[in-house]
C-alpha cells in the first residue's frame, strides 16, 4: 500500500472496453475514487450497454470505433490529466482495489512504469489458462534475456508515469501495445518495477485474444516478435 509520506500524484485510470456490459459496472465501482480522481473509459464501438453503464457511473466515455486495443488505450493516454495512468480491462479479471499496490512504487519516487503481475500474485482457480500462462512465461523469459528485465508477467494491468508515457511514440495499436511500452521503457531506462496482483475468471465468457489455443498462439507470435524487433534496432 502507499506509505505515510509519500507523494501521490494525481491519477486517471484508462479502460479499454467493447462489449463489457456485465462486467464494466463492477469494475467501476471497485476504483477507489479517494485516490483517482478521472476515470475515462474507451469503447471501441460496443453492441451493448457497456458506455451507457460506464457514463451512468461517473466515467467518462470516449467513442473509439477503429478496433484496436492499444488504439483505445492510447487514445485514453492522451485524453488524459492525470499525473499518473492506470490501465486496466473491463472483463473483471483483476481487482481495481489492487490500484494502490500499483501506484505505491510511483508515490515513493521508486519506479516509471508499475506492471501488476497475475502469475507472482493470487490466481484464482480458472482465472488463466494454460496456454496463456506459457504463452506469459515465454515473453517474460525473452524480456530477460534481451533486455535484462526481471518480470514475470506482461499484463494489462499497470501503472505509468503519463508525461514519460506521452513522449513515447508507441505504433503497435493492437494487443501488442503493452509490450511495445515494456520494451521501449526498457531502452529507455526507465525505472521498471513489478507488483503481485490477483487474478480472476473474466466476466461475460472468454477472453476474445486468450480465449483459446490458437488465439493465444498467435498473441504470443505477435509479442515475442515485438520483442525481439525492439532489442533489434
């Protein structure tokens, strides 16, 4: 948790969403508003009720309609005003009250980027399948050996310094965003630090990358080619 003393920034927590009806209210309501003071969620063009949910909450809803999960995140990043960016998902799958965890090593001047690490933290029994495990695993082990980065998960769920964040010009606009800012944060010195968090079943089904063998194949293809091609050039 954030100690006594320490400097806590302003803080705006950015939500990817597409058709998280069912789970985006809870995850609203979890956000501990007496620390982040802006929650801004990016639908990419929902079916459902998930941005009518999220106004309805307090959030503010910014319309996304290219697909593209780090075109939502980046569009988040630049509307946002917080000193401080947390990006999580919609699906329920980790605990926005695990947001102080993520913030902490940001508060005591220790760390640029916080990763939250489902596979160090509490996972719950079905919360991460196989394949999406190994898939984690393999990414992390090539980050090591590139990079010299000791983490041990890639996930979503982070949190980072925005001015640092807006001077970075990151061009995968797919899934492959969140890597994309490991590594070029990696190059760039930044001070680069995990946390254990929990992990949870999403709500609302499967994951629509993770969700099965061959589609967390081809995320896993896609992120260790990031990789490499960063520690390239």
């Amino acid at each position: 948790m954030i100690a006594a003393g320490s400097r806590l920034p302003s803080v705006t927590a950015i939500i990817p969403a597409l058709d998280e009806e069912r789970s985006i209210g809870a995850v609203l309501r979890a956000i501990p508003r007496d620390l982040v003071a802006e929650v801004i969620v990016v639908d990419g063009g929902s079916g459902d009720a998930t941005a009518s949910v999220a106004a309805a909450l307090g959030a503010r809803v910014i319309q996304e309609h290219r697909r593209g999960y780090g075109r939502a995140c980046a569009l988040g990043a630049v509307a946002a005003q917080g000193d401080a960016l947390v990006f999580l998902d919609a699906d329920g799958a980790v605990d926005p009250r695990e947001i102080p965890l993520l913030l902490a090593p940001i508060a005591r001047g220790d760390a640029d980027l916080v990763l939250g690490s489902r596979l160090a933290g509490a996972m719950a029994a079905g919360a991460m399948p196989w394949h999406q495990r190994l898939g984690n695993r393999l990414s992390a082990l090539l980050l090591h050996v590139l990079y010299g980065l000791a983490v041990t998960d890639l996930g979503p769920f982070r949190a980072v310094r925005r001015r640092l964040l807006a001077d970075m010009a990151l061009g995968d606009l797919s899934y492959g965003w969140p890597t994309e800012m490991i590594v070029r944060a990696a190059r760039a010195g930044w001070r680069i630090t995990e946390v254990p968090v929990s992990c949870y079943p999403r709500t609302g089904g499967r994951s629509k990358i993770s969700g099965t063998v061959r589609g967390t194949v081809l995320a896993t293809i896609h992120i260790l080619g990031t990789i490499a091609r960063h520690a390239r050039t």
